[in-house]
C-alpha cells in the first residue's frame, strides 16, 4: 500500500540543497519562544523544501479525564495548517491510531501514501489529495503530534523527501519542548509570584503574638507544609479577662484554601464581636461557609472562649480534632466531644461544652498533620506520641512546648517532616 514510491528529489533540488534549505529554517525557527510564530514559520518556508498543497502540524492533546466523561481521552489539534477547508478540518476529530495521522503517532514510524484512494488508513480530510506524507513529531521518546504533508499529485513524495520531512519533525520537536518548557517556566514564576503573595497575606491574618491573660501561659504556631496553608489559628480579647481561640483546618491546600482560611477568619470574628455564644457562633458560621463554598470544601475547627477569672473554657468543636488535656499528674485525656465540620449542611446545630481548666493543667490544640505525621516505615506518629511528647515537655513554656513537640515529629519523619500543615495553640494554667 505504501511502496511504488517517486524516487529522487523532488523539483529538482538535490539533497545537499534540501540540507542547506532545512539548516536555513532551523536557524529561523530557534530565534523564537512564541510557539505559533515558530510553527507559521515552519509552515511559510516548507513549500521552498518540499512542495505540497496542504499541510498540517496537528499536535496530539490528551485528556485522562476524558474517559471518565465517555469521551476520547487523546485527540489531534491543528497547531498550523495550509491549504485545507478549516470548516472541514474543524469537523474531522481525528483519534490516536485513527487515519494516517493517527497510526503514525500510534506506531511512530513514517508513512508514504502514493495514492490515499488506494489506502485503508487514509481519512478524506481534501477531495483533491492524491498522496501523502507524514512523520511523527517526537520529544522525549513520546509522540507530541504529526507532520503532514498531502499533494494533488499521485507519487508526489519520495523516500528523499521524507528523511528531510523526517529532520526537521524533529528539529520542530525540539523547538515544541523549548518553547513549552519556556512556557512552562513563566507559569511557575507566575504562580510562586501569586504564592508569596497569598503567604504574605496569610501571615498578616495569623496573630502577630501570643495573647497575654493572668495565670496562663498561651501560644500558638503554624507550620505549613506548602507556601500557603491551609491551617488557621486566631485569637481576640473579649474582655481583660477572656480572650476567644480557635484553630482550624481548611480542606486543601495552595491559594484556594487560603483564601477559604480567610473568609473564616472574618466570620468567626465578626461572630465574636457580636458576642454569640461558641455554639451559635459555629452555627452562623456554618451557614455562611455552606452558602457560599463548594460542596467538596469543608472545615474542621475548635472554637472557645477562655475565661481566665474563673478558668473555664466554654467550646464548641466542629469535625476537628479532640483537644488533648494533661492533669496536673500527666494523665493524658481527648476531649472526643464535637459535631460535624463546618460548610458540610446546611443547619447543622451545635453544642457548647465546659471545661475547668486547673493550676498546671495542660491543653493542646492541635491540627491532623500532627497525628498524621509518617514515619519511614509508613507509620502514623498518632496521638499516644502526641500525648507522651506533651508529657515529657510539659514543664516547658507554652513556645517551647510547640518546639519540643515539633522536633519529635520531624525526628518521627526522619528529618522530612510532615506531608500535611500543622499547627498548635497551647493553654498552660499557671499555679
């Protein structure tokens, strides 16, 4: 089906003159980073290399997500063409392994077709094609697209013509990689540009430092996993003796859970200022997240308020994790009190528990990076650790609780450290 092929250089250009031709489109070619000039310029100075009537770059674009929607999970797009019916070309669709386009990139080798009407794997795309030529674009050992090139002339193309088409698919496939890795190179500026950006204003919306309230030693610390995270913590001084906590964790990671860690953050103030009780406070604030977030966002948190005259916490806990208490003798107890997390239902209602924290007792707010923490071997670091290294830290200040705490964790991890943000808020009540 492929052989009785045109022997010799076409149009009377010797080889030697084919070479001299490509190496002058090469060097064009490499001047630019801007992908549609280089491959209109590509398709602009072919026709003085190897005559055609049309031709086509169609780069192979695929989708795993595709399948899951019932469709073609790789498809080709023309990136440049000449000489075709757009409309047409626009309805074709062409699959991988699909026409000859598609069997080259399946099989990657080349194909001469010296008379489509006599070919199986030829798709009229040109009721005026007689014969074609195509070779595989590669980069890297994987197949990005085709070169095709399609005659009115029966024979048009010789085993000549398709090791020149053949060079300079190839110089084409590294111009491709160049100019996506170029492109791929801005993006990540952009992006990291758009991180530090989120960062910095993550960092304004943590508390500048620890509260201060008589006969408790408070802090808190987040440690985030990426450049932003998706851990909170905030507090605010209600009165000279109470002060509000929470800590949280935002479904996700990156900028959109930041930006959810701030819109929680102003409705749980706004709930404080109002002066709601920890239990509506959760309930308003649920309502607020499930109205204007995504079904798949959601958030665990731990909200109280810190009475310092008589030493009671009154909270509410929605999904997130139970709180650990440490006794004046280091008996370690969660608090497994809660409800579900917030954003999740619509009037989800909540409950307010009380909590009488006394002299040299110890309770650690904490985030699921902690108890996630894996080791080598695959191991969670769990809450028994967490308890045991609260214990063997308790002496310490509230900051240097969170470091010691911190530092068996990475020891856990084996110097790398945990795969999710964590965070700490730590209530010491002094004697």
């Amino acid at each position: 089906m492929h052989e009785q092929l045109k022997e010799g250089p076409a149009q009377g250009l010797t080889t030697t003159d084919k070479l001299r031709l490509l190496l002058d489109i090469t060097k064009k070619i490499s001047r630019s980073l801007d992908l549609q000039e280089v491959l209109n310029l590509v398709m602009g100075t072919l026709d003085s290399l190897i005559p055609y009537d049309a031709a086509g770059i169609f780069v192979l674009r695929c989708d795993p997500a595709a399948v899951a929607r019932g469709e073609e999970p790789c498809v080709f797009e023309a990136e440049a063409v000449r000489g075709y019916d757009l409309d047409e070309l626009s309805e074709l669709h062409l699959k991988l392994g699909e026409g000859i386009i598609g069997h080259v990139a399946l099989t990657t080798e080349p194909i001469i077709s010296p008379d489509v009407r006599n070919d199986p794997l030829y798709i009229n795309a040109r009721e005026e094609t007689r014969s074609e030529m195509v070779a595989p674009i590669i980069s890297n050992d994987e197949v990005i697209g085709v070169f095709d090139l399609e005659s009115d002339e029966l024979n048009s193309y010789s085993e000549d013509d398709l090791q020149v088409l053949m060079m300079l698919a190839s110089q084409v496939a590294i111009i491709i990689e160049k100019v996506m890795l170029h492109e791929q190179l801005i993006e990540k500026k952009r992006l990291e540009g758009q991180l530090e950006v989120a960062r910095q204003v993550q960092l304004e919306l943590l508390p500048p430092n620890d509260p201060q309230l008589e006969g408790f030693d408070i802090s808190a610390y987040n440690f985030p996993t990426e450049e932003v995270s998706g851990d909170y913590y905030d507090w605010v001084p209600i009165y000279d003796d109470q002060i509000s906590l929470v800590v949280a964790d935002v479904s996700g990671k990156g900028v959109p859970a930041a930006l959810l860690m701030a819109f929680l953050r102003a409705s749980m103030r706004a709930a404080t200022h109002i002066g709601y009780a920890p239990h509506i406070s959760m309930a308003k604030v649920n309502y607020l997240l499930w109205e204007s977030i995504e079904r798949n966002q959601y958030v665990t948190a731990f909200y109280g308020i810190l009475d310092a005259s008589n030493r009671t916490l009154s909270y509410t806990n929605a999904g997130h994790n139970p709180p650990l208490l440490l006794d004046a003798k280091g008996n370690a107890q969660f608090m497994e009190r809660g409800g579900v997390p917030l954003g999740i239902f619509r009037d989800t209602r909540y409950h307010e528990y009380y909590l009488t924290i006394e002299p040299d007792e110890l309770l650690v707010l904490y985030t699921d990076g902690v108890t996630e923490a894996m080791s080598p071997s695959g191991e969670e670091f769990g809450r028994e650790r967490l308890a045991n290294s609260v214990r063997a830290a308790r002496r310490l200040r509230a900051k240097d609780l969170i470091i010691a705490v911190q530092k068996d964790v990475l020891d856990w991890t084996a110097g790398l450290g945990a795969t999710d943000d964590i965070t700490f808020f730590v209530v010491k009540a002094l004697t």
